[in-house]
C-alpha cells in the first residue's frame, strides 16, 4: 500500500488570503483571528495536567518496587510483581473505555474532574494500604484515572486549539505527562537516596524505607490532584462536544473567547460541515466501523500499540531490573532513573518545537528508526555483560529519541485523525489498544526477562520498532497546518 498524502490543495497556516471550502462559503483564515493567548494557554495547560497525574502515578510505581515488594513479601513472585506493576494498567483499560461511552454523550469537561478525583483517591489510598489486596484496588482506581485523562486530555485540548498551533498544544499535554515522571523520580530519589549500597534484602524488609518510605512516593501525587479537580470546575467544556450535542450558541461563546467573533463563526461553520442534523446528539459504536471511518481507526489503533510495543517504557515501570543488570546499586540506580527524567524532559520540548514546523510524519519514522538502532547496540551490550556509565548513556540515548517522536507525537495524531461526530469513541478504542499493548508490555517483561534476557527482550523490541517503521511509511499521512474539520473531509474521502 502507498503512503496516502493528505490534499495538496490544501492550505497552509501561513495562508493571507480568503479560500473556498466545501459548500462555497468562504472562510477566514485562521491567521487572521486574534487569539486571546492567555486564555488558551490557560485552559490548555488546566486540561493538560491530566497527563502530568498520569506521568507521576504511570512511573512512581517503578521506584517504589523494590520496597513495596518487600513490605508485601513478593520479592520472589514473578506473577505477584507483574500483577503489582499492571493493576494500574488494567484499570485504564476500564477508563479508557469508560470514556469512550460517556465522553460523546456528557462531553470531556466533567470526565476529567472525575479523573482528578479518582487520582487523589487512589494516592491516598495507596500510601495507607495495610494490605496488597487494598494496594492492588488502590492502584486500580489510580489506573482508571490515567485511562481518563489520557484519553481526554489531549484530546479536549486538540478540539479547542487553533489548527496552526495544535501539535505544539497536544504535545504541551505530553511535555507535563514528562514533568509528572520526572517529578515521581526526583521524589523517588528523595526518599530513597540514603539506602546503603550494601544493603541486603534482610536488612531492607525491616527498615523504614521498606515499612514507611515507599508510601509517601504514593501520597505526594495527592496534592496536584487536588489542585486538578478544582482548576478543571472553571475550564469551558470542548467546542466541538458542545457543537455535537447540538449546542452552537456555547460552543461559539468559548470560540469567541479563544480568537474573537470572526474566529468563532468561521469554526462553527466548518464544524457544521461535518455534522448532518441527524449526527447531533447521537452516538454510535457501530459508526466506527463504516468504509471511511475504519481504515483511520486501524491507523490510530496501530500507532498507539506501536507507541508501547516499542519497549521504552519498560525502562520506566521496571527500571531497578535495567539499572541492576548495567551494575548499579539501589541509590545509584534511583539517581541514574533521575537523569533519565531530565533528558525526556529536555527532548519533549525538541518535539513541542518540532512537531509543527517537521511534521507529525518525519518525528514518527526517525522515532522508529532511531530506536531500532539503539535496541540492537544495547542489546548487543547486555549480550556481552557490558557493564558501566555506558550502559546508561544508551538509554539516555533511547530516552531522548523517544521523547521528541513516539511519545508525543502519537497522542497529536490519534487526538486529530478522528471525525468530529465519532471522536471521543474512536479514541477511546484507540487508546484502549494503547492501554492493553502497555499492559501485555508491562506483565511479561519479567518473563521475557528471565527467557530471553535482557539482551533477547531488546532486540524483539528492535524488530517491533522495524516493523513499524514500514508501517508509519506506508499508512501515516502528515497532518500538520489542517483543522480537524479539513483532516476529516481528506482522510474520510
């Protein structure tokens, strides 16, 4: 199959000049509207700390393992540390399809309070579990959070963003997902610092980092979740849901606030257009599957399961196993999973000021490609038992690549490929298929760990990483400088 290339005809965000569209309306550029900055930056960046929530509950996990495991005795369990590490991701496979139910029929503002509320629940509740019954439900509800706000954050952000900005936008969302993993490693580090380098599992299981610590790595996320659920009560709800629902005059009222009069009306007309009288207020799943609908929904699907199966976040979620097998002890190895932190950080801005100059298209292969390569050298590495600063320099190398491709990119696309009247379903399948690759990811690393080996698992990852770089060739069209109406009407084509 060819690369599908989105109409040359087109126009570009730098475009000066009136253009027809669709029914012979003409339509203000966007360049021309005045846009109140302050106010998008501000609801953007309310939505965005959805995905900063799901950062630090998404990693915190990783540092806590090594004491958590010992306070519940499942040190020697591979099936109890899987089941562990994946409670959280099973319950974003219920939120993410929760969303998918409810976020086209009650919209995406009200989700995402519930989303906030369940995240200070769950931190709370896993800081002051007893037991690893209450543990595991804790984590569950924390997942059922991240499975919301995924879904939503990016894209309640890509409906309200002009089209000229809305991958620097989107990507903002995946910059404070950075900031949240960055920020459960620095506190991670924190309380974890001072653990002797010679420390036995004997003399851990009794300490207070085993009985205390690793519960206040859980509890700290209560604060910004708090801060989330009341900012989110004064943040507009989604133009476009509004406008789905069949409510005009709002979502031409939060338009009017976003670039002004002219702005507003040119949207809501576009958005019009892809709305018949007979798609307001209605959802169906059974839309999804139409001629036009599913092959967009196949891409989406493929790219979110991609953005896992790549293997990067295993050095997250199980990055004791990595840093130990490279020789570092328990404080070395919370230190050299800071550095990392930093380095996503600083290659998630490369992508926020790339994305919509490159393309979606260009960061996605060279994110591929990138990785492919670095998997066979570090695989190649473990093979040897190469041990040293080395060692983490590749995966620092992995990190960055990552951050500035795979990571964001993908949420920018599968937030924007969908059509207005079916979104908040189709993304949600999407990223349930990212939820179930993360969590098929997370529960058999240890076994192909202990199989393969670290040098094995990570050339398997090389070969995922190929194959999708022929994917992303073949099928990902660039969709940078389009509205969303204008992606619908060329990818439904």
């Amino acid at each position: 199959m060819t690369t599908r290339t989105l109409g040359a005809e087109s126009r570009g965000a730098g475009s000066s000049s009136p253009s027809m569209v669709g029914d012979g309306v003409l339509r203000r550029p966007e360049t021309e509207a005045q846009f109140r900055m302050v106010f998008l930056w501000a609801i953007c960046l309310v939505a965005a700390m959805g995905g900063l929530l799901f950062g630090y509950d998404w990693v915190v996990i990783g540092g806590a393992k090594p004491f958590y495991e010992l306070y519940f005795a499942i040190s020697d369990s591979p099936f109890m540390q899987g089941l562990a590490m994946s409670a959280a991701l099973f319950g974003c496979l219920i939120g993410a399809a929760a969303s998918g139910i409810f976020a086209d029929r009650f919209g995406r503002k009200w989700l995402l309070v519930l989303s906030a509320f369940l995240f200070a629940a769950s931190s709370i509740g896993t800081a002051v579990a007893p037991g690893f019954g209450t543990f595991g439900i804790a984590r569950l509800a924390g997942g059922i959070g991240i499975g919301l706000a995924s879904n939503l954050s990016p894209m309640y952000i890509a409906e309200i963003s002009p089209a000229r900005m809305r991958g620097q936008f989107v990507a903002v969302n995946q910059l404070t997902v950075v900031v949240g993993i960055l920020a459960a490693q620095i506190v991670n580090w924190l309380i974890a610092r001072n653990v002797p380098s010679d420390a036995t599992s004997t003399l851990l299981a009794g300490s207070w980092y085993a009985q205390f610590g690793w519960r206040w790595m859980f509890a700290a996320c209560a604060i910004p979740a708090a801060a989330f659920f009341f900012l989110m009560l004064f943040v507009p709800e989604s133009p476009r849901w509004l406008a789905k629902a069949g409510r005009f005059s709002e979502a031409e009222n939060v338009l009017r606030k976003i670039g002004g009069k002219e702005f507003a009306h040119s949207e809501i007309e576009n958005i019009r257009e892809t709305l018949s009288n007979d798609e307001i207020g209605r959802v169906h799943f059974r839309d999804l599957l139409a001629p036009g609908v599913s092959r967009i929904l196949v891409l989406g699907i493929a790219l979110a399961v991609l953005q896992q199966w790549c293997g990067i976040n295993v050095i997250f979620n199980y990055a004791q196993e990595v840093f130990s097998a490279a020789g570092y002890s328990v404080s070395g190895i919370m230190q050299s999973i800071v550095i990392t932190g930093v380095v996503n950080l600083v290659f998630t801005f490369v992508a926020i000021f790339t994305v919509d100059r490159l393309g979606r298209r260009p960061l996605m292969l060279l994110g591929a490609a990138g990785l492919a390569a670095i998997y066979v050298v570090l695989g190649a590495a473990y093979y040897a038992q190469s041990h040293g600063v080395h060692m983490v320099a590749l995966i620092v190398v992995a990190i960055g690549c990552y951050a500035m491709s795979l990571a964001p990119v993908t949420w920018v696309v599968i937030a924007e490929i969908f059509p207005n009247r079916i979104r908040g379903a189709a993304m949600s399948v999407a990223v349930v298929a990212l939820w179930t690759a993360c969590t098929v990811l997370t529960f058999t690393f240890p076994y192909l760990n202990l199989y393969l080996g670290a040098h094995g698992t990570f050339w398997l990852y090389a070969a995922i990483c190929i194959a999708g770089f022929f994917f992303i060739w073949q099928r990902l069209p660039e969709t940078k400088d389009k509205s969303l109406e204008q992606i619908e009407a060329e990818l439904t084509a």
